[in-house]
C-alpha cells in the first residue's frame, strides 16, 4: 500500500510576465503538497510537516514575487514558480525524514500545474492515470528504440 499525506494551504501574492510592471496581477495560489515518510512504518509527523510548510510559504504571502531574488529573470509563471517550491520544499521536508512526491501549484480552479520528479500519483480517474502511465511507457519505449538502447 502507497500511503502519503495531502496538505493543501493557500497565500496571496502578486506578479507579473517578464517583470512587466504594467501587468502586475495577484492571484489567491493555492498549493497542494503529496507527502510520505522516507521509512514507511513512520507516520507522518502532522505538525512538523506543517509548520515546515507553513514557514516557507508564509515567506511569500502579499509579496510582488518578481522583486524577490529566487525568482528574478525567470519570466514567473506558474510553471517556474511551482518548480522553485517544490525543490526547495523537497528538500526541507527531506531533512525530516519527509518525502515530497508531488507539489500541485493553481492561480484558479482551472490553471493547475503538478510537479514531481517520479510518475505522477494516480488520479481519481483511474482512466486518466492508465493513459498518463501508458503515455510515459510510449515515450520510453520511443526514447529506446531512438537511442538503440532496446
């Protein structure tokens, strides 16, 4: 059995395209963290787990993020964002024994980006997950023949 934790929170902040200052916008983000143990016969220190996020994402709470030194020249879309937290917060939790297995990042209920740097966890829709699974098996599978590693 896969067992892992879901920690949703949400912060405020604005930004903007290219440090575009005339097109500065704030969204409500919301970030959504898929956490395990390193020794799967742990259980997840819940107060630990959020205050370590809590410490990070407080840091950016009300803040215009293209004047912050993390994300200057890095165009901050919700892409580049949701990057820099989920290695920075994979390695946070990492010293606590934590495992980040995924970070999804939204600006809206319809915009979300997911990163991990494993197979994706599997969604609700076992549909979808079978065609996420099957679709990284293909690209392997391209990448093989291509390289003449088959």
């Amino acid at each position: 059995m896969f067992n892992y934790c879901i920690y949703r929170t949400y912060f405020n902040a604005k930004h903007s395209f290219n440090g575009d200052i005339t097109k500065i916008h704030g969204y409500s983000f919301t970030v959504v963290t898929y956490i395990g143990m390193k020794d799967s016969k742990e259980d997840i220190p819940f107060f630990k787990l959020e205050a370590i996020i809590s410490s990070f994402i407080d840091q950016y709470r009300g803040r215009y993020l293209n004047e912050l030194p993390e994300f200057e020249g890095c165009g901050n879309t919700l892409e580049t964002i949701g990057d820099y937290f989920y290695e920075k917060l994979r390695k946070q939790l990492m010293k606590s024994g934590m495992e980040l297995y995924q970070l999804d990042i939204s600006e809206n209920p319809l915009c979300v980006y997911q990163v991990s740097d494993r197979m994706l966890l599997p969604t609700m829709n076992m549909d979808t997950s079978n065609r996420n699974y099957q679709k990284i098996f293909d690209d392997i599978l391209k990448l093989e023949s291509m390289t003449g590693l088959s």
